[in-house]
C-alpha cells in the first residue's frame, strides 16, 4: 500500500489537492492511504516551502501546486525511483516529476 501525504495549512489548493489525489485513487483503484498533514513543523522537515506538496512513500513528489488527474495518476503509480529519478527522461519530454 502506497502512504500519501498532502503537505499544507488547509488552504484551498491544499484541500484541491486532497480531494484530487482522493479521487485518483478511487478511479484507478490504487491502494494507497491518504494524511492530510497541517502540522508546520512536520511540513518543514520535507523540506517544503511552498504547499501544497504531494508526499508519496516518504518521497516529495510535487510542491507548489496542484498536479492534473493524469500527473497525480502517473506519480502514484511510478515506481519508486527517487523524485525526478529516471521519469525525467521519458521520450515524451514529460517529466513526470513536478518539483
């Protein structure tokens, strides 16, 4: 089971994104659980500034905005590599990896 987190302090995009990660994972049917984290001195040891952040497996994924359906879709179901790891170099020149 994959842990997700959304990293923010409840602002609207933050919400946004909890809402939109949710719905991902039920459309696509991943097993994955969701947390919501408000807490600021949680959220700064991911290192993250700006929020909202999207936390899959420990690993910093997105921050600083909201990612479409089909980047949300496309970050939960990568394979763990490191952020920016080889999705960088798909031929499509999308990077898969928005932080």
């Amino acid at each position: 089971m994959k842990k997700v987190k959304i990293l923010g302090s409840g602002c609207a995009s933050c919400n946004q994104l909890v809402e939109a990660v949710k719905a991902v994972i039920a459309a696509e049917g991943i097993n994955a659980s969701v947390e919501k984290v408000e807490d600021i001195q949680q959220i700064m040891a991911y290192n993250v500034i700006s929020t909202p952040a999207l936390v899959v497996d420990e690993q910093v994924l997105c921050k600083g905005r909201v990612p479409s359906h089909d980047e949300i879709k496309e970050l939960l179901t990568a394979k763990p590599q490191g952020c920016c790891g080889s999705h960088g170099s798909k031929s499509n020149g999308g990077s898969g990896c928005c932080c």
